[in-house]
C-alpha cells in the first residue's frame, strides 16, 4: 500500500469547552494518545490510518481546560512498535503520565524492561477489524507471559461482536486485563444484548478492568452521545473499584459526531454524580493500576 492510499481521520474538535464538571485533584485521563508530530515522530509506513498532528503540547493544553493532572498514554497502531513518541511524552511529564505499549513478536524480555523503567505499564492488543483483526494467539499468550513479572497489564481493544466468542480466553489471562471502550457495544441494541451481558460476566473476574471512555464509539444517537450513560453506569455498579476513565484524545477514526472533550468530562457527571465514586475512577483507579510503583 502506498501512503497516498492510506486513508486519513479527522482531528478533535480544537474549541475545548471549559466543563462544568470539576474533577478531583489528581485526576487521571486514562486513555488518550499522542500523535506527532510526523517530521519529528514518523508515522508506522504499514499504519491503517494517518491521522493529524495532535503532539504533546496539545494534550497537555486540553488537560488544562479540563482541569485533569494526570494522564495514560495508550500507544497508538499508526505508530506501529516505535514506542519514542510515548516515551518521550512520559518523560516530559515529569512523573505526571504513564504509557501502555503496542511491541512486536520479537519483543524481548530487555526490551519490555527499558519501557517498564520509561513508565510503561501495559500492553495493548488490538483485535477490532479496522485495525487489522485478532492477533496470532501464540504471540499474544507469549507477550502475557512475558510482562506478568514486571506487574503489567494488557489492554484488550475489541469488536463487541467478539466479546462473546473471546470470552473463555478472556477469562483465561492470569493478569490483569482492561477491556477498552465499554466493549464498544452499540447503544441501540440496548443493555440486554448478549455482548454487554458477557462483558457484565466477565467483570466478575476480580483480574477484568473496564474504561468507560469512547461514548461516541458506542452511541448510537450521535452527539452529545447520552445513550452511552447506561452502559457506563452499569459497568460502574458491576465493578466500581476497577472502572477507569478517560477522553480518548484525539479520537483517531470517528466516523459520526467529533465529540468536545469538554462535554465527555460532563457526561461523566451524568454517568454518576456520585463525588466519591468520581474520585474513585479518576484518580484512586488509576493510580493503583499505574502509580503504585
């Protein structure tokens, strides 16, 4: 594939709104990417998508109008296995950010110690279509292995029609495991449909974590993307202690309404308005899966 034939995504709505919603001290976007720049941090020649610049500076910018002091960066696939973007965003955060990995088959035990000791914490693993589909399973079972002894994590990015056919290898992973998106099920099919009954059973696992980000990758009704609300708080009542939160910053690959990520910090006061169970999932959550050492 040549890269004119690449195709590109839409940035993030760059007219922040200022939320209403004041999140706690220490609050933690837990999923947001940094893309770029591409004349600084080339983009992966084999990526599915490109998309536009949305460099470390911006991120930091949109944490200060959100009013959030802590972030996870979660390596993104147009970069490939090249980790120097997120490294270097994590670096430069003084202590404020973590990352989660994407590495390849080769990946070597020194080499997954070096990004542990860059603030690594995970592993994600893509296997929704777009992005190219299930991973070979040997690789996979092979990277588990290899990071349960640095106290990792693996991120598990999935189509929501999977969810239900994964299950007994989700249920299988000895580590910790987060399930992105809320399942990117789709809103229109409702609470009771068979995939979000599987993700609620598997968040019986006391090992299953759960982001209730990506509200506009699961409504159905489009912006401001309320459908998504009781879905989220379902996943709150099955698993308050291990939800976490996020912006999905720069929302690579939106089809339907670019979300304001001022207004998905809003939601999440729809979601609960509960203030403890807010600092619950922005900033003690996250801290025990990423800061506790």
């Amino acid at each position: 594939m040549t890269e004119r034939q690449i195709p590109t995504c839409k940035g993030p709505d760059p007219d922040t709104r200022t939320p209403r919603l004041k999140l706690p001290a220490g609050a933690v976007d837990a999923h947001c990417h940094v893309f770029g720049p591409g004349d600084v941090f080339p983009y992966a020649p084999d990526r599915a998508y490109t998309p536009p610049d949305a460099p470390y500076e911006g991120l930091v910018a949109l944490h200060r109008r959100l009013g959030v002091d802590r972030a996870v960066i979660v390596h993104a696939s147009c970069h490939g296995s090249d980790m120097t973007v997120t490294l270097d965003g994590i670096r430069r955060s003084n202590g404020a950010m973590r990352g989660v990995a994407v590495v390849d088959p080769g990946v070597t035990d020194a080499q997954l110690a070096a990004l542990d000791a860059g603030g690594i914490r995970g592993v994600r693993f893509n296997f929704v279509k777009h992005l190219g589909g299930m991973p070979d399973m040997a690789f996979f079972q092979r990277v588990l292995a290899q990071v349960e002894p640095l106290g990792w994590h693996v991120v598990l990015h999935l189509d929501a029609q999977d969810i239900v056919p994964l299950a007994p290898v989700i249920s299988a992973i000895r580590i910790p495991f987060v399930i992105d998106h809320m399942g990117r099920v789709k809103a229109k099919e409702g609470v009771g449909q068979p995939a979000f009954r599987q993700l609620l059973d598997l968040m019986r696992n006391p090992l299953a974590w759960v982001k209730i980000c990506g509200s506009e990758r699961v409504s159905s009704a489009g912006a401001p993307f309320r459908d998504a609300v009781p879905f989220a708080q379902a996943l709150l009542a099955a698993a308050p202690d291990r939800t976490l939160w996020g912006t999905d910053w720069p929302h690579p690959n939106i089809a339907g309404d670019m979300p304001n990520d001022g207004d998905l910090v809003d939601l999440l006061g729809e979601m609960t308005d509960d203030p403890a169970l807010i600092r619950r999932v922005t900033v003690e959550n996250p801290e025990r899966l990423y800061w506790a050492r």
